[in-house]
C-alpha cells in the first residue's frame, strides 16, 4: 500500500510520519499518534466529538486529509492545557458538573477555546451557536454553556488583576 | 502522489487533465462524507482549498466570491454587510466546524437542492465563473445546476468564482429557512427573496426556493409579472400562493410534502415582505 511522508506540527511541535492516500487528520491523530484525547464517532461531520483546531478555527479532524493540514498549526484538546483559556475551560467544566460520560467534553472545549478567542465576552445565545457543532447526549447543554460563561468570566477576572 | 494541492484554479484544471479519475477538494465536507459512504478506495485528490485566486472577496461594481471562500468568511466579510441574506444563508450551514471548511463553489457543486447560499445567490442573477483548459467560462447559477447532485460542470473544469453585480440602490435581499433546529440541519424549505424598488413600486423581483424539488424553483413569468406591482402583503400573498402551487415537494423524514408546500406559501410572503423593508431602507441611505 502506497505511503508518503507528511509533516505536521500539533500542539506546537513538529510531526514527521508516513500517511496513506486518503487518511483524515483524526485517523493520523489516533491511530498513529496515539492521541486519542480527539474522538471519534460519526465520521460524518455531524456529531463534533472530533473538533480539533486548525490555526486557531475550529475544524473536524474526521474529514480533513492528513496532508490538508501540513503548513498549518494543529491545536488538540491534548494541547489546551499549555494555553490559559484551555486551563480556565478545563477548570470550569469540572467545577460546573458539565462532564457526565466525557466523550463530547475535548470537542466541546476545542470549540469553546475557539469561541472564546473569537469573543472573550459571549452571551448564552453566542455560546450555544459556537457549541452547536458538538453533540452531547448526557447533559442536555445547560451545564456546558454555564461553563463557558464561568470561564469567560474567570478570564475576566484574573485580566482585571 | 495521491494527493495535489492547487495553488490556483488553472493549475487544478491541469491537475485534474494529468490525473485522469482524480476529484477536486477543498473543505471536503461533501465529498469526503460521500467517499466514505460509497466505500471505494480514495481518489488522487486535488486540492483548492487554499488557490490564492479561489479564496478572495473581490468588492466593487462587480461582486467576485472565490470558490474557496468558506461559509464563515461570507458569514464574517462586513463589505458584504449591504446584502445581509448571504451572511444569514451562510451563517445557518451546518456548525461553526462545518462553515470553517465548506465553501461557496463546494456547496454549488454539490448541488443540493436544499443549498441554503445558493437560492441567494440566485436572486442576485449571479454567474458561476468556470476554469477550463481552454480559458474561463461564464455560466449564469440559473443554468448551472442541472438536476440533484449535477452541474454543467466538465470533467476536467474546476469552478474558480461566484460573480454578480453589486445591485443597485433600493434593493432587499431576504432568506429564511424552515428546519427542525437552528444548527446542522438540511433545510425542510428555504427562501431567497430580492426586490429593487424604483418610486415606491417593484422593479426587479427574484424568488427562489429551496427543497422542494430537484433544483431550486424559480419562477421567471412571476418574477416579470411584479415589475410595476406595488411591494403589498396582497402582491406578495397571491405570489406566495402562486409558488406553493408550481412547488414539488416529496415527502421525506425531515418533513411531508404537505407541510412542504404549506411553508412555501408562508415563507415567500414573509421573504418578500423582507426584502421590501430592507429595499426600503437601502434606498434611505
């Protein structure tokens, strides 16, 4: 099977592998690079539990090509923690009882870090369309948005410091 | 090499003439979901997600929108704040995932008949601008689309941009879009809707539908027939009623053809009524 060289850089660092032809970002993540922090689902682009950042926007690892997202910078729930929104968020959704299974949590938070960065004072409206891209079957969302306004708020805080 | 990314639309007409049964990428929001439904090996891919010429908005007397543009540079562009339906067709595609990677001439390739920019677009008599071995070619959208899934789009050709007039002053565009739930759904039924007022009373009126049948309805003995009509609910109702009539709906899970057509006949009305207040407000400015 034909397999050609590709270069990556996630979450800050440079990544050489081999990719086959067709092989989407989510399947180098997990399968090749055992970072299994990005989830997978749907395959469709339906369900979010694959967002990962692709310079700062939010994307789905499950339909982009490995080889698309050479040149640009990969940024995975496994990387939000060097970031102090990624921490905030982190932080929130534990202290607001948002995490229930878990498996829609790294999209959730990876769209949220977007949202963030794109509008660091987002109404409950704002949050729900910026989130509306991920699924949740647990909590039924209330939670989830009360964790982003409670990092944003947080954010707010310690940049008033 | 499987995989080629074109640095513009020419170059991926060339690619694509090289590498016979390859398949043209950008956002791969359509395509890669159907590769993987039909289960058969990956193609050479030639990507233009990123050819320069395809990415950009070009403002002016003309409207130029690159095939590459995605719904979320539409749906953020403030040059494009005078005709507020394609930020509002563009802002209801799917999630922010989705808009961040699909793009204008994927999704009028693709060719849905629920597209949600394309009806838009439509009204705007816009042309879809055709890179070709031989040069490009203008296609006006109406004729571009020629049945569910299918374009007059060759082999070997590559759609390079949207194009369309920046139009004249007093003119609304309107879109709404009847779904189950306000993010990543397929529309049940949409409506582009745009009127140019002269003196109070209708100059140029384009509607066009979307979902309820093969390609978007239009309707052109109608949209003629409002010239000199005055922009009233009385006007816009007997055309709503009009268009639920020529509708073709089909029953499917989102939605039966019956509730379909109901929506057709309300949706065009409130579209119009729409488009008129903001031909209103165009004209103030």
């Amino acid at each position: 099977m034909q397999i050609e060289p590709l270069r990556l850089t996630i979450n800050g660092e440079t990544v050489d592998l081999l990719a086959r032809p067709g092989q989407t970002l989510l399947s180098v993540l997990r399968d090749d690079l055992e970072m299994t922090g990005t989830k997978t689902n749907c395959l469709e682009a339906e369900c979010g539990v694959c967002a990962v950042a692709m310079d700062g926007m939010v994307v789905n690892a499950c339909l982009l090509l490995a080889r698309q997202a050479e040149g640009h910078e990969i940024t995975t729930i496994e990387g939000l923690a060097a970031d102090p929104v990624g921490r905030a968020l982190q932080a929130s959704f534990v202290r607001c009882g948002a995490v229930q299974c878990g498996y829609c949590i790294p999209g959730m938070i990876v769209a949220a870090r977007a949202l963030l960065a794109d509008n660091p004072d987002p109404g409950r409206e704002e949050i729900r369309e910026g989130l509306a891209g991920v699924l949740c079957r647990c909590t039924g969302y209330r939670k989830i948005v009360d964790a982003v306004r409670a990092a944003a708020d947080d954010l707010a805080r310690e940049g008033a410091r | 090499m499987t995989y080629h990314r074109a640095t513009s639309a020419d170059e991926a007409v060339a690619l694509l003439a090289r590498h016979e049964g390859a398949r043209v990428i950008a956002g791969g929001t359509d395509i890669m979901v159907a590769l993987r439904r039909a289960g058969t090996p990956p193609p050479v891919f030639v990507d233009v997600r990123e050819a320069a010429d395809s990415t950009r908005i070009g403002m002016g007397a003309t409207i130029e929108i690159g095939a590459a543009v995605t719904h979320r540079a539409i749906e953020r562009h403030a040059g494009l704040a005078r005709l507020p339906a394609l930020a509002e067709a563009a802002r209801v595609v799917g999630g922010v995932q989705v808009r961040n990677l699909g793009t204008v001439g994927g999704n009028l390739v693709n060719a849905s008949p629920a597209a949600d920019l394309n009806p838009v677009l439509m009204t705007l008599d816009a042309d879809a601008l055709v890179a070709t071995a031989g040069g490009k070619r203008s296609v006006p959208l109406a004729g571009f689309i020629t049945g569910r899934g299918a374009t007059v789009l060759g082999p070997h050709e590559v759609l390079a941009a949207v194009r369309f007039a920046a139009p004249p002053p007093g003119t609304g565009v309107a879109f709404l879009k009847a779904g189950r739930r306000r993010a990543m759904e397929i529309a049940v039924v949409n409506v582009a809707a745009r009127l140019t007022l002269s003196n109070g009373a209708i100059s140029t009126a384009r509607i066009a539908v979307g979902a309820v049948g093969p390609v978007i309805l239009r309707a052109s003995d109608v949209e003629e027939a409002l010239v000199g009509a005055q922009p009233d609910g009385e006007t816009f109702a007997g055309v709503a009623a009009e268009l639920a009539r020529r509708a073709k709906p089909r029953d499917d899970v989102r939605a039966s053809a019956e509730y379909r057509r109901h929506l057709v006949g309300v949706m065009v009305a409130r579209a119009l009524t729409r488009a008129a207040e903001r031909a209103r407000e165009d004209d103030a400015d």
